[in-house]
C-alpha cells in the first residue's frame, strides 16, 4: 500500500479528532523513523516526551519480549512479582513515599484529584462537597471530562457541559492570583511546571517556589504535572528541581515506560495516598507486571546511559542556536532543557505550515496554539544530530 491508501483508510473507518502530517511511518531506531516509502525523519516531538529514551530502545525491548513470555496481565485481585519492585525503585529514584500506578496521564491527574479531595475532606476537616482544587489558566492535563472541565481551551469544552465543580482557575505565573484564589476549602494546586500543550510556557523565576511556600502556609496540597516535563525533559529528572522544591504529589507517564507500553503513577507522600482503601480506586490494568518491567527499565537506562546530564548540556545548545538564526518569522524562542518552543508572528501564518516544511525537510516536529512550533527531540539525540536539524530549520525559517 501507498502513503495516499493508508490515509484514505483512516478517514474512511477513522474519527477525524486528529489532524496529523501526511507521513505514515512504519519503523523506528533511536531519534530516527522511517515512513513506509523508506524515507528517514528525525524525530523532533518525541511522541510528547514519551520516547524520551529514543524508539525501540534495545534494552528496554528486550524487558518487554521477557516479561511477555512470563506474564502480562493479572488485575490486581492478585499480586505479581513487578509491582513491588517498581514502587521501590520509583520511590526511591523521586524521593517518594508511595506511588499509585495508572495506564495514562489523564487517569493519573484523575487520581489527583480524588486523592486530595478525599484527604481535604478526611484529614483537613473541609466540609463535605465544599473542596476547591485551583488550576491555572491555559492548562493542559488530558482529555477526560472533568480535565476539560477546568481547560480554559473553548474548543475543549465545546458541546461537553455540564462539567465538573469544585475547580478555580487563576493565570499561570501570576502568585499575586494564586495567593488571593487560596480559601478554606482550598484543597489543592494543580500546575504544570511548564506548560507544553500551551506553547512551552514558561513561568517566572521563583514562582514554583512562591506557590509552594503559599501551599504550605495555608494547608493545600500542591500537585505538579510532570507528565510532559518529568524523567529528564528539561535536564533535570523533573522540572520542579530547578526551583529546588518537592510538591506534595507528582504525576508522571509517557517516558516512564520509554513508549513501549501505557503506564503512568502518581508519587505522593504517605498522609494523602494513605486515604485510599481497598475499593476506592482502581484499575484492571494498573500496575499490570508487564507495564512495570517495562518502566523498571526504562527508568534504569534513563540514569545509567545519562540522558538527562545529555538533556541538560545539549538543551541549552539547541536553544541558543535557535535563537541566532535571523528570522523574520521568529517572535520569541523559549525553553528548558530539550523542551522547547519557537512563536511566530502572526503575520507568519501560523505553525503548521513551518511543519510541513520541516516535514519535507526530513524533521518531524508539531505546531502548538497555532503560531509555536515545539521541538522535543529524544533526550539521546547528539550535538551534530542537532546541527544537522539546525541547518534545515534555518532553511525553513528564513
């Protein structure tokens, strides 16, 4: 079959909610796919940060082959070999008390919120259906219809009420807000570190850290969403460390399994996992013995082959070269470690464009909010795999 059939298959049997480049890749290596006419893309976008460890990476492969021929799948009504391993390497690695294993980002950010509803009405006295959890402006956190519920995306919501109460919005990097949002009820501060979906966005200096010493002040669980940005995205093995705090829960997924298979968890300290009981919370695949033999070790080769330190020299390299090249298309260039986003005027007419250019180019990257083009490449991409990319974006910007 041609790359033309393919298509056609997939608006003739497909839901159209997505609105992806005309490639239909087919293989995987490293940094490197191959659509199915044996043309070779870089890989810039990194499946949102959940190849982060580079595709089919061979070790964590042969994880998924063994564990296969072992056992995939038990539920939960029984224990497995796995998944106590995987709760103390996890635990261990963030620095966490407990961990709670879901398939997916959204159920993780689901998981939140039931667990700090649960402890503001359990442990810090909050009067039954009264819980407040404040979210920022512009957020990203999944697709579910309570996430959506608090997304301030109109597309989003459209034709989905009615949501979900209990939720505040304030905007994103403003502590001012945030400070006069925080009530009695206030039972949580849901955040991204840097928000992706919304076009890399970046908060200002301090402000984790503001938010984090205003939650402790007045009792609020604070939440951060790693998803996109943990397990060395931005050199750090979550973003929050460059403000050098802990929140009080983590949500993690996409590179913990290296995209290999769906598992996510959320990392929290014992007082707010702890209002679970048996029955509470659940789910058939969670923490499924394959899911955590595939995350065992694609946390393992994140550490022992260095990809974050990697992230983190090669992060700022990326960035810099970005910002030299004389564009009159270029607004702004932001971004922490190899997590970065390039606005384009308006006037440029919108991302997408750029990306079917790069597209031609041999770069596979995806436009955001219209007018930023995010470049997350895998985090063992090399400094002259970079210039390579460099000199073929410089061709499409200028």
């Amino acid at each position: 079959m041609k790359t033309k059939e393919y298509i056609e298959l997939e608006a003739q049997f497909g839901a159209m909610n997505y609105k992806p480049l005309d490639v239909v890749l087919s293989r995987g290596e490293g940094i490197w796919v191959w659509d199915i006419e044996g043309n070779r893309y870089m890989d810039c976008l990194s499946a949102y940060s959940a190849v982060n460890q580079g595709h089919c990476h061979p070790k964590i492969l042969d994880t998924m082959i063994q564990q296969a021929k072992n056992l995939t799948l038990v539920s939960r009504a029984f224990r497995n070999d796995q998944l106590g391993l995987f709760y103390k390497e996890i635990c261990e690695l963030t620095q966490s008390h407990s961990a709670l294993p879901m398939n997916s980002g959204a159920e993780a950010v689901e998981t939140a919120i039931k667990a700090v509803r649960k402890w503001g009405y359990q442990v810090k006295g909050v009067e039954t259906g009264k819980a407040e959890i404040i979210v920022c402006a512009n957020n990203f956190h999944g697709r579910t219809l309570t996430i959506v519920g608090f997304s301030t995306e109109a597309q989003y919501r459209e034709g989905y009420e009615p949501f979900t109460p209990g939720f505040k919005i304030v905007p994103f990097g403003d502590i001012d807000a945030l400070a006069k949002a925080i009530n009695p009820n206030t039972v949580g501060f849901l955040v991204e570190p840097i928000q992706g979906e919304g076009g890399v966005i970046i908060p200002p200096a301090k402000y984790l850290k503001s938010a984090r010493q205003l939650c402790d002040e007045n009792n609020v669980m604070m939440v951060l969403d790693e998803i996109q940005t943990g397990l060395g995205r931005t050199g750090k093995l979550f973003a929050e460390e460059h403000e050098g705090i802990q929140s009080d829960l983590t949500l993690v997924g996409k590179a913990l399994s290296g995209g290999f298979y769906p598992i996510s968890a959320v990392l929290s300290n014992k007082e707010v996992l702890g209002v679970f009981r048996p029955g509470d919370h659940g789910s058939t695949f969670g923490g499924n013995p394959l899911a955590c033999a595939v995350a065992r070790t694609a946390l393992k080769v994140l550490i022992d082959e260095g990809m974050i330190e990697n992230a983190a020299e090669l992060g700022p390299y990326f960035l810099k070269s970005l910002e030299s090249i004389k564009s009159p298309h270029i607004k702004e260039v932001r971004g922490r470690g190899l997590m970065i986003g390039v606005e384009l005027y308006r006037e440029a007419g919108g991302a997408r464009k750029f990306c079917e250019a790069l597209r031609n180019e041999g770069i596979l990257c995806k436009e955001t909010h219209q007018h930023v083009i995010r470049f997350a490449p895998p985090l063992i991409i090399k400094k002259d795999e970079i210039d390579w990319a460099l000199e073929r974006i410089e061709k499409v910007l200028i």
